[in-house]
C-alpha cells in the first residue's frame, strides 16, 4: 500500500472532530488495506508502531529531526527552526519546507506504508552512542523520496505528535463494519482486546479470519489482560441487595495492582494501565516464582507498602517512592512491600478466566504458596450486612481503605467495570466525603508565584458511553510548590494544538492537553451547572454537574489510565446520594 493513501487518509481525519466521520474515514481506509499490513495500519492510526504494553518506543526528539529535514532538503537548520517556531508543529514545518525542495527536484519512487513502518521500527530499536547519526540517515532518507504530506506524517509519528483524536473504541466500530458487515459486532472484538489488549492483533484477526477467528480468541502468556473492574456501592444494604444471599468479601488494599505473568524464571509485571513494571519491583521478580507450583501463570496481586514491625498496611503513596530510574535498590530496602494475590487468570497453558470466582480462589490457594511476602489477600464469605460490618471493621483495622465484594459465581469479566464486584470505602457511607479521580483536560496559567506553572487545571469526568471527557470543575487550591512544579513537569510536554475532540468544555481553557493524566479531588458538594458537562441532561435538562469547592488531595493517580477515572454515573450517583442524605436530615 502507497503510504499516500495513508497519509490522505490520516489528513481528512485531522479535519474532523466528528466521531461518525471519522469512523467513515477508517472503514474507507481499512476497506483498501491489504490484511497482511492491517494491524500495522491500526497501530499508527494511534502513533504507535507496537501495542501499548511493549513499551517500543520512538524516543525521537525535536533537534534530531530538525537535523535529519536539514540533511533531506539541503536547508540549513536556522530556517527550519524559524518554520517550526511559526507553527509550533514540526511535522507542519517539515511540510513547509519539503515544498520549497519539491519544486525543483523529483521524487525518487513512491514510498510504501510497509517501508516507512520498517524503517521507524528500525529507529525505534536503535540505541548507543552511534545512533543518533544512524537515525539521522534513516529519516532523512525517508523524506527524501516523501511528499510534503507524507513528510508531515512521518514526522509526527516519529515525534509522538500524531494526534487524531481516535479513540480504541472508533476503531473497532469501523473494524466491526468494514469486516463484518455490522456495527453490531463491536462487542466480540471488544472481548477479543480485552484479553489481548493488542487491537494489531484484533483488526489482523478479524480481517483475514472473521468472525469465527475472534470467537477463538485465547488469554496468551505475557500479553496483559485489561483488568476487571468493580462498580461502587455506599453501604452494606446497598451491597447485600446487589450480591445476593452469599458472597465474598475481600480487604480492598491501597496499593498497586500489579498483573503477575510467570514461566519458570521469567516474570513480567504489567500495571493496572498495562505498561511494564519489573524496573520498580525488583523483588517480587526475584522472590515470587519460587512461591510458583505451575509450569506458567498469570496473576492479579495489590502490591502494598507495608510496615515491616507491625505488618500494618500503607498508604498507596508510600510506593511512589519506588517509580524513580534510579537508586532502587535502596528505595526497596526503605519502602518494603507484601504482595497480596485476589485472582488468577491462567494456569498450566490453560485460561482460568472463564472459572467462578470460587474454584479460580481455590486454584489461587493451590499453586501459589503463601509466605511472608506473597499473601492471599484476605477473603471471608459473607452472607449479610452484620458480617460486611464485621469483616469491615477488620479491613480498616489492618489500614486498608474498604472491602471488595465479589460474586462467587460469576467469571472474571476482562476490562469491564461491572457489579459482579463491588467496591465499599468506609467513607461511602456519608454523603460526599469520597474524592473523587478526575482527568486533567485543560490548563491555566499561574499568575504570582505560580508564574510559569500551571496555576489552575480544568478536570473532567469520564463519560464511558460516550468514550469522551465532560469537564466538572477548574482547581487551583490544594497544591503545594512542589506538586505545582510536578504537575507542570508531567503536563507541560502533553500540550495539543488542536483540542482533543473527546474534551467535551464550553470553559475555555489556556492550554488543552492530550487527556492522560488522572488527578484526586476533594470537594464540598456536586452542584447542578450551566457551564460545566459532565452529566448533561441527567438531572436537569441543559444543565451539568460540577464540583463545588473542589480542592486537589496532593495525589496524582499516575497508576490509572483515563478510562479510570470516575464516571458520570459516579457522579451522578455522589449527587443523588447528597441529596438523600439532605433529605434525611431535615426529617430528624
Ligand atoms: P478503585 O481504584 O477505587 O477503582 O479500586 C479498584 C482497585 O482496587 C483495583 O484496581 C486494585 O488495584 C485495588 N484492589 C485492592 N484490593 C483489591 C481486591 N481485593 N480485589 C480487586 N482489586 C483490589
């Protein structure tokens, strides 16, 4: 396939913010795609070249590129820099400048969408002192033989700036269409990435074998599994009428959910957004396959900072200390951890996922030894609000944050939120109280002493319907000098041009960013709203919901992934929840 095709393709999509269009424009492009290159297509559509949990990076920056479009068009570096400083986007300026060249040279031959994945995969996997220059050669003998539109493109898939605004679920509705006829079908593809998490793989599957080859989708050995997820509940009654007559509650720990997948020596960690995390947790590498009584596994744990002379739990911040590069022998010795097991996925070449809850806790219990380090997290069956409250209390005790409950019937239900398990905080239990985790979507900047910070953030909730991020509130209070200059660290590269067509906002912000990072909030209550979007219509028609007094807790969720973040029935929820509990005071 020309890589014209391709980056036509990908020009009308920057055009548009509507998410029926550009579901349009893809099944056009998949109808024209060759299936041996389908998932290489489906992964630079999100500017990526492998799936997320790989970590294949193209680590490409600004001052190499520059010098790899000097050496391409014969144009010295001070002018593409002053192109680039008037548009503020490099692939942009490359355009600009390739036009210059185009008109007095011939391009070479046409260059192909296997060619430019190649060469970038190429680049992706060069490393030492040398690279720089190799790279340098790679690219610009790419653009070489590129069109000015093609440059572009190429350019912002190598700079991470390709940003189509194309979110995981658009592509299956078009890869549903194009392959097999019906939208409708979106919801086996939607099983066969959950228990891949690789959407190459689908869109490859679902092209060359239909249907029936996404029917035989299988859990695989080191490729993560999206983790199942639990709806929230605010009391024992409330738990009791969801589950039933009988079910299991766990201590529900604050710490990290790590994806354990193990065969002999070799473990890899995934983090509950699925990237790669051996680097921070050296020890349970080295400890955990001896606590293994199966050729392979796969398994979910909560790994907790614990206090080594009372055993107490730790808060989730603790851990934080070890997400550094460096030095982490020592942070392992000083923030010591346990590793506390809930469920298993698979086991000896075979899924468990599909097991009840009770006979997967029962495999738990028999191929992983318990010690000192690795622990079942605590489990008792439970049959009425008495023993919630009980076992509860024993939760909070031991320093966890509340209790899981969960049906011991039911399978595990791969990257679904659902009320097969349910969440109880002991907060839940009094009107708002709960923070809330919010997606940071837009920026203002600091005036004082915040100057050349961010001094306010505009948050969202997730809108899991629509896949989108309605806003709820502008903070500004509760951050310190450090967490400002930390923020601004981690937000500061993520800032986009072109407003991400999922923000939903009518606040304008002075910066918008890619939505990717999750923040924790407090506030006095959820207020209906004229201006802000989450929950629009719910509760009053053409008014939101949005955050009085918001004020941030100091903790950045850098473990969840937007797609985690609350939700409008959450907040809806919240909302309701306040004002029942209004209701019932005014009544005494
Ligand atoms: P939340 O982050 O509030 O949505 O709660 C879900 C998270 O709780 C999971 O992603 C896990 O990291 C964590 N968790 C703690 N204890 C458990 C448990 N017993 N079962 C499942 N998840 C747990």
């Amino acid at each position: 396939m020309k890589f014209s095709i391709l980056s036509e393709s990908f020009n009308k999509m920057e055009s548009t913010t509507k998410r029926t269009e550009l579901t349009q424009f893809l099944v056009e492009l998949f109808e024209e795609t060759r299936h041996d290159i389908i998932s290489k297509i489906v992964y630079l559509i999100q500017g990526k070249l492998r799936p997320d949990f790989e970590g294949v990076e193209l680590g490409v920056a600004d001052r190499l590129a520059i010098r790899a479009i000097s050496k391409s068009s014969g144009i010295p570096t001070k002018n593409i820099q002053e192109e680039y400083r008037k548009s503020g986007d490099l692939g942009h300026a490359s355009s600009v400048i390739l036009e210059q060249k185009t008109q007095t040279t011939f391009l070479a031959q046409d260059i192909t969408v296997q060619r430019v994945y190649d060469t970038l995969l190429k680049i992706a996997g060069l490393g030492g002192s040398r690279s720089q220059d190799m790279k340098i050669k790679y690219i610009s003998s790419l653009l070489n033989d590129a069109t000015p539109l093609e440059a572009r493109f190429i350019l912002k898939i190598l700079l991470g700036t390709l940003r189509l605004g194309i979110a995981e679920n658009t592509v299956m509705d078009a890869l549903a269409i194009a392959f097999t006829g019906s939208k409708e079908n979106r919801k086996q593809l939607q099983y066969a990435y959950n228990v891949s998490s690789d959407l190459g793989r689908v869109a490859e599957t679902v092209a060359t074998k239909g249907l029936e080859g996404i029917e035989k989708f299988e859990i695989k050995l080191f490729n993560p599994i999206r983790p199942m997820l639990a709806d929230r509940v605010k009391s024992e009654d409330e738990a009791v009428e969801k589950m039933g007559s009988e079910f299991a509650a766990e201590y529900k720990l604050d710490g990290e959910r790590v994806q354990l997948h193990i065969e002999g020596e070799k473990v890899v960690l995934f983090s509950r957004s699925l990237e790669r995390i051996e680097s921070y947790y050296p020890d349970i590498v080295e400890k955990i396959p001896k606590n293994i009584q199966a050729e392979n596994i796969i398994l979910e744990a909560e790994a907790v900072a614990v206090n080594e002379d009372t055993g107490e739990f730790l808060p989730f911040q603790e851990l934080m200390h070890r997400r550094r590069k460096y030095k982490i022998k020592e942070a392992v010795t000083k923030y010591p951890i346990t590793v506390n097991f809930f469920d298993i996925l698979y086991c000896n070449d075979k899924s468990c996922a599909e097991l009840d809850y009770a006979k997967r806790r029962e495999r738990l219990e028999k191929f992983v030894k318990e010690d000192e380090f690795a622990r079942y997290i605590p489990m008792s069956i439970v049959r009425n609000k008495n023993e919630i409250e009980d076992f509860m209390e024993n939760s909070i005790n031991a320093g966890s944050e509340g209790l899981m409950l969960k049906s011991l019937e039911k399978p595990y239900q791969a990257g679904s939120r659902g009320s097969h398990w349910l969440k109880l905080k002991r907060e839940y239990r009094n009107e708002l109280g709960d923070s809330l985790d919010l997606v940071v979507i837009g920026g203002f900047f600091g005036k004082g002493r915040r100057k050349g910070r961010y001094g306010a953030l505009l948050l969202g909730t997730y809108d899991d319907e629509n896949d989108t991020f309605p806003s709820i509130c502008k903070v500004g209070t509760g951050f310190s000098d450090e967490s400002l200059d930390q923020i601004y660290q981690i937000l500061h590269p993520k800032v986009v041009i072109k407003r991400d067509p999922r923000i939903i906002s009518e606040m304008e912000a002075d910066v918008w960013f890619e939505p990717e990072l999750v923040i924790e909030v407090v506030a006095s209550e959820i207020t209906l709203s004229p201006i802000h979007k989450a929950a629009t219509d719910a509760i009053r028609k053409d008014a939101g919901l949005a955050l009085r007094f918001p004020k941030f807790t100091g903790k950045v969720r850098v473990e969840k992934a937007v797609e985690d973040a609350s939700t409008n029935e959450e907040v809806i929820a919240l909302y309701r929840g306040q004002k029942k509990a209004a209701h019932e005071r005014n009544r005494m």
